[in-house]
C-alpha cells in the first residue's frame, strides 16, 4: 500500500520533533539549568537558548528561576531587652546564586527544603538582633525614634553572616518588616503609656496657651486702663470748659435779667410745642408774646437788652 507524499512528510516532521523533546532542552532568559548524569551534575547553563543531552534516563535537566523570590517568616513573639515582648514578623528576598551548589545542597534543588532551611536563619537572625533593640526602636509616638532600617540591616548582615561558607547557592537581596504588633496582654499596657504620654503633651501645650492668654489678657486691660483714664482727662477738659463757658454765660444773664427771664420762656415754649399739643390761654406764660404783634414783640426785646 502506497503512503501518499504528505504523509510522509507528516509522519517524518513528527519524528523529528520527537527526536529534539528528546534530546534539546530550552533555557530561558530568568532560568538556570541543571543537567544531571546518572545523577551527577555534568553542566551548569545559565545563558538562555537550547541545550543538548541524552533521554532520560541517561540524563535529566532541572530548571531553577533565578529572579529574587520572597519569603515571609512567622509571626511571632520576641522577648525585648527592656523586658517588654513584641509581635514581629519580617519577609526576605533571596535568589539562587549558584545553581550547582543549590542543587546539590537541597535534595535536586527542592525550593521547600531550601526555604525551611532559609527560614531557620532568618528567625535565628531576627531573635538575635531585635533582642539587642529597646521597645522605642519599634514602637513610639516620636519617628524619629524608630530605627527600622537599622534592624532590617542588622538582620540582614546576620544573615549573610550565617550562610557565608555553607555552600548553599543561596543570595539574600534585602531583609524587610513585614509586620509588628503587640500580644493581647500587653496592648492594653502599651495604649496606656501612649495615652499618658500623650496627655503629658496636651497639659504643656495648654499650660503654654494659658500663660499666652494671661499675657494677652493682662495686655488689654492695661491698654483699656490707658484708654479710660484718656477718656476721664478728655471729659473732664471738655467738662471744664463747658462750665466756663456756662459761667461767662451766667455773668451775662445776671447782668441782664430781664433777658434770663426771655430765655427761659421760650425755652419752656420750645419744649411745650416739642412734646405735645396743648389749648392754653393766651395769657398762660410764656404764651402771652403769641397775642402782641411784631412791633410790640421787637419794643420788649429791645427792652430787654437795653435793661
């Protein structure tokens, strides 16, 4: 029976990608490949790009990501030098920098196994330097007290310290703090201590207030002191020449009393007219100037002025 040409070329083009899944690997740009022979590591590649090897199970490649991983460590409870116990939890950013030695290290390049024994130094690292830091250097009402990248360094120094010479493959990048808190039987203590810390503020800033409204205050009165006793002065100057004034004024009415008598009637008509409205006779004083005609008003008060 006769294949036809396309089947032909079907079936060889199969056997072709067969046979490179068998023998190419591919690398990618954020890996690292571990080609391992009966077991043994025979290469390392960390460029990108395709790889040759036998079939399994002559030989088999472990891919590794090179790029920074994070891993979060527990939450937990650290006791203080100043005895007081602290919530801390903090998260590190490692990646595998040489991938033979992390290979072998860790069970054909287990990533659990390699975080639980990371996992070990970290908590080791954190209880050690944290155990050297008062509680104002977590926890205060004042920043600049606090020193968190200071202990995320010293953290992270220790722990480059402790796989120094391991041999594990493994870079730590950065130590961070993921999380502080407080355990339950103490938060109450700590909120406490804040809030009095906290009234100790308001009672110097109120005492400053009140001192400066005791300067403003004392301040006014001494100015409205000043104002009124001005004003006292004024009155009095004003209230002097008026009385002087009043005087001369006396000296002329008592020389000419007929005129004194003239002023207070119409002065006493003035207010009549000015107030109400009254039917009076006309000889009711001071009405009896309405019944003289003009030439008889003008001979009285020439009169009087000439009295």
């Amino acid at each position: 029976m006769k294949r036809s040409p396309l089947t032909l070329t079907v079936a060889a083009l199969l056997i072709i990608i067969f046979g490179l899944m068998l023998f190419v690997y591919q690398v990618r740009k954020s890996e690292v490949a571990v080609v391992t022979l009966f077991g043994n590591i025979r290469d390392v590649k960390t460029e990108p790009g395709p790889g040759l090897r036998w079939p399994w199970p002559i030989e088999q490649v472990s891919k590794l990501d090179q790029r920074v991983q994070v891993l979060e460590g527990k939450y937990e409870q650290i006791k203080l030098p100043d005895q007081n116990i602290l919530m801390l939890g903090v998260f590190v950013g490692y990646r595998v920098s040489d991938a033979g030695s992390f290979y072998k290290s860790f069970d054909r390049g287990s990533i659990p196994e390699a975080e639980r024994t990371l996992d070990g130094f970290v908590r080791s690292a954190k209880n050690e330097v944290a155990g050297q830091h008062p509680f104002s250097d977590f926890v205060s009402t004042d920043e600049k007290q606090m020193k968190f990248n200071q202990i995320e360094k010293e953290i992270l120094d220790k722990v480059q310290q402790q796989l120094q010479g391991k041999g594990y493959g493994i870079e730590v990048k950065f130590v961070q703090i993921a999380k502080i808190g407080l355990p339950e039987s103490v938060t109450k203590t700590v909120l406490d201590r804040m809030t009095s810390e906290r009234q100790y503020y308001i009672s110097q800033i109120s005492s400053l207030g009140d001192k400066e409204a005791r300067k403003v205050k004392s301040e006014a009165d001494s100015q409205a002191l000043i104002t009124l006793a001005n004003a006292d002065a004024e009155s009095l100057k004003i209230k002097g020449e008026g009385e002087a004034q009043m005087m001369k004024s006396l000296e002329v009415l008592q020389q000419n009393p007929g005129l004194a008598i003239f002023n207070m009637q119409m002065t006493a008509a003035e207010e009549f007219l000015r107030k109400s409205t009254l039917i009076l006779d006309q000889s009711f004083s001071p009405l009896q100037w309405l019944r003289m005609d003009q030439s008889s008003i003008n001979n009285q008060t020439n009169l009087v002025f000439q009295h």
